[in-house]
C-alpha cells in the first residue's frame, strides 16, 4: 500500500497492521524543530486535524517572538488558529516510541483554507508550484553532515568527540576511515534501523574531516518528499545518539578548530513532457537552461544566505580554510567553489549548492536555491566564467554575519517574491530577534583578550 496515494480508510488500515495507539502530529517551525501535539489514536481518526496558534511556526530558536514591527503585519496580534491537515504520504512509524506510536507531518492552513504562507512546509511547496507551473519537476538530492560529540549538559564547556568502542575519543581526522565510522556501529545500527523502520531513504554513510564528524546521503527524489525525509532523520539520529550517551548536532560549527557541517544540494530539472533533464541539450551537452540556473544561483545566493546560513554560529563555517565556500564562482568537479557540477552521464547532470549549512531548515533551504534557480532560467542570468582553480585564492563573494546577510535578503526583490513576502517579513523579523539576544552574550574571546588590554 503505497502512502503516496493514501485515503483515510487505507490510513486506518495501516494504523490497525501496526497497532498504533498514539499519533504525534508534526508541523515544522522555521527553525526545523517538530512542533505539535500527541493525540490518542481515536482523536486523531475523528478530527482529521488539529489547531495551533500560527505563531507556533513562526518563532526563533530561543522560542522568543517579536513584540513589535513588521511581524504584526503578517500574523494578527489576536494570535489565532492555524488548522493543520495531515499529509498522509508522509506517516510513518515512530520507531524508538515504548507503545505503538505513527508520526504525520502536517501542513498549515489559516480558517478560509488558504496555506499559511509563512509556514516553512508552505513555501517549499509554492516554489515546486512554479516549477510546475513551467512544465519541471525539481529533483534534489541532499547530503547532509553532522557531529557526534560527547555528552554536555553545560553549555560553558567546549564540545569534544565522544568515546567509541576502542574506549577513547577521536584525536586526529580521519576522513573516510571505515574504521572510524566502526567506532559508533552500535550507535549506526539503530540509526539504520530506524531508518529502515521509517522508510527513509538514506543512502552512503561516511566519515567526514572533523573527528567525530559524519555525513549521510540521500537519494534523489522531489524536495516536498526529502525535505520531510532529512526533517525525520535529524530527530532520529538525535535520538539514537542519546540511547548511546551521546549528543549528535547539525550546528554549522560546533567545535574549535574542526571543519563546519554542511547540507550540500544537488539538482536538476525535469522536463515533465517529455522525461528529459533540463540541463541537457539533445546531444548531451550542457543546455542554456544548465547555465542559467547557474547564473540565477550566483545572482541570488548571497541574498539567500540568511536561508542558508541562518544562525550567528554559521558564519564560523564559512572561512577561507578549504573546508566550506567563501564564493559564488562554479566549477565542475571543483570543491573549491561553491557552486559545483559533478561529472556525470548527461541525463544525471546536475549543480551542487555548497554553501547551505546543516543547520539550515530543510525546506527553507530547498525552497530557497530552487528559488535562485528558478530565476535565472526564468530571466535567462549568464554565470560567471567557470572556475578552473582553486576558488579560496579569489575574493569573499558572501556574506560576513547573520546582520549582513538579513539586509540582502530585505533588498532582494525577486526573491521575496518568488518565495513570498509574508515569509520573507516574518523570517527576517525573527531572525533579528535571535541576533538581538546572541549580542546580550559576552564571549569568552571578549573576556580573554579585551578585559585588561583595552
């Protein structure tokens, strides 16, 4: 029974063969973090949906709203009800749960039944609209990093690898060593099987540069479907992790010293007529379109970046140290650059999006670089010439701070009208409000070097 295609009567079907008892209703909020509420199976069944306050997806991730500003332009200050609608393609088992528990990702509409459309979920679907209002299918494939770190309940205290089986810490890189990645198979072999359990379709299990640092791949599909993929997956290794007395974190840097985490994004275009890539003339050559979308990338991209890198922390990634993008430049085969095409056959040609932290909010960030793309296939951008040495020798093309990179995306037009203004306003404002409270905090640094030298 293919839930792609589920009705409520096969859903109940599906509940009885697993005994479900409970449902956790999920709504991602701008930060990615599962909002929600865990209803008996038989309250699920007869409401068909649930209400929360629409500010619940739109808070930092402190949990503070605005007080004032252009926030209350988009989201009354009466605090009403969005009401949720479960998307049945995406229920999936709970596997870690003690009782028989199903999650369902919901989306969110205001009374009228009109999407929400700051809702992170609603935005990724918008941008897929337009592609498919041309005749594409965006197809992406995510690979998405991640630490492994030691248990910490102090946030005063630097984050270090955790213990393996051999009894020590990780103390050098060890990028692709299986042996490495044989420290923590205990901890995998849940991962794997929870993901097995969930139907996620993970593919390559790596070991990173960073000691301790990991990487998963996913297989291409459309982003609707692996926005919510990487969505589950980060609760799940959360939560495995914590079973092995450990902690696993998407931040973009996490510890000193040790290269930052990324969410790398390849994709292409489907022509829906007719099956073929769009970034493949007939003769297997790169098409206009290709090009374009490579253009609508480097126009766009450093307006995005409060999309891509959306925290004070993810901008300690992004450092001229061959481990994370400093520019705009493209380059096939070239990881120098931020933006890279892959050789591949030309029916799996594609670009890569190098510049998005893990940190980043799946759909957000899908919606965002198929935004910048779809503009410039839309108002034909020519790239740059293409990158054929190592980018780190050429000069910062992004944005230094969080500060910076919100004033961008203020100004980018285009952009906030492909992925919508209410967004964009609610986003922005948040977001301030996050940089508000991160410039209350006096860092060890100031204290180190500025309290008797100044």
């Amino acid at each position: 029974m293919a839930r792609e295609h589920f009705t409520f009567s096969e859903l109940e079907q599906w509940l009885d063969q697993h005994r479900v008892t409970e449902i956790e209703c999920l709504v991602p909020d701008l930060t990615g973090v599962a909002r929600g509420k865990i209803l008996p199976r038989q309250k699920f069944t007869e409401d068909r949906g649930m209400r929360l306050p629409e500010a619940v997806v739109a808070m930092g991730v402190t949990g503070e709203f605005p007080t004032e500003g252009r926030y209350y332009d988009v989201i009354r200050p009466t605090d009403r009800d969005m009401h949720l609608r479960p998307d049945l393609s995406t229920v999936r088992i709970v596997p870690w749960a003690t009782d028989p528990t199903a999650q369902v990702i919901h989306d969110c509409y205001d009374r009228e039944g009109v999407r929400i459309p700051f809702a992170p979920r609603s935005v990724l679907r918008h941008v897929c609209e337009l592609y498919a209002a041309e005749g594409w299918s965006p197809v992406v494939a995510p690979e998405l990093e991640f630490y492994l770190v030691a248990r910490n309940t102090d946030p005063d205290v630097p984050l270090k690898p955790p213990v393996g089986r051999s009894g020590r810490s990780e103390t050098s890189r060890q990028a692709y060593s299986i042996d490495a990645v044989n420290e923590f198979d205990p901890l995998f072999e849940d991962v794997y099987d929870y993901c097995e359990k969930m139907e996620l379709n993970v593919d390559t299990l790596i070991h990173e540069v960073g000691a301790g640092q990991m990487e998963i791949n996913f297989f291409h599909a459309h982003p609707l479907g692996l926005a919510d993929e990487v969505f589950m997956f980060k609760r799940t290794v959360r939560e495995a992790a914590l079973r092995h007395d450990m902690f696993a974190t998407f931040m973009a840097k996490p510890i000193a010293g040790e290269p930052g985490s990324a969410m790398h994004v390849h994709q292409s275009v489907i022509d829906q007529a007719t099956g073929r890539n769009l970034f493949s003339n007939e003769d297997g050559s790169p098409s206009d379109e290709f090009h374009w979308f490579i253009g609508g990338l480097q126009k766009y991209v450093p307006a995005a970046m409060a999309l891509f890198a959306p925290y004070v922390n993810s901008y300690r990634r992004l450092v001229r140290s061959n481990a994370a993008p400093i520019n705009i430049q493209w380059g096939t085969d070239n990881r120098t650059v931020g933006i890279r095409s892959p050789v591949a056959e030309p029916n799996a040609r594609r670009v890569e999006n190098r510049v998005i932290g893990a940190d980043a909010n799946p759909y957000v960030a899908l919606a965002a670089t198929l935004a910048c793309g779809y503009l410039g296939i839309k108002n034909r951008i020519q790239p740059s010439p293409e990158c054929k040495g190592d980018a780190y020798l050429g000069d910062f093309q992004l944005p230094r701070s969080l500060g910076e990179a919100l004033a961008l995306l203020r100004e980018a037009d285009d952009l906030t009208e492909v992925l919508g203004a209410p967004f964009v306003t609610v986003y922005t404002e948040v977001k301030e409000i996050e940089y508000a409270e991160f410039m209350k905090v006096i860092s060890p640094w100031e204290r180190e070097h500025l309290l008797l030298h100044v």
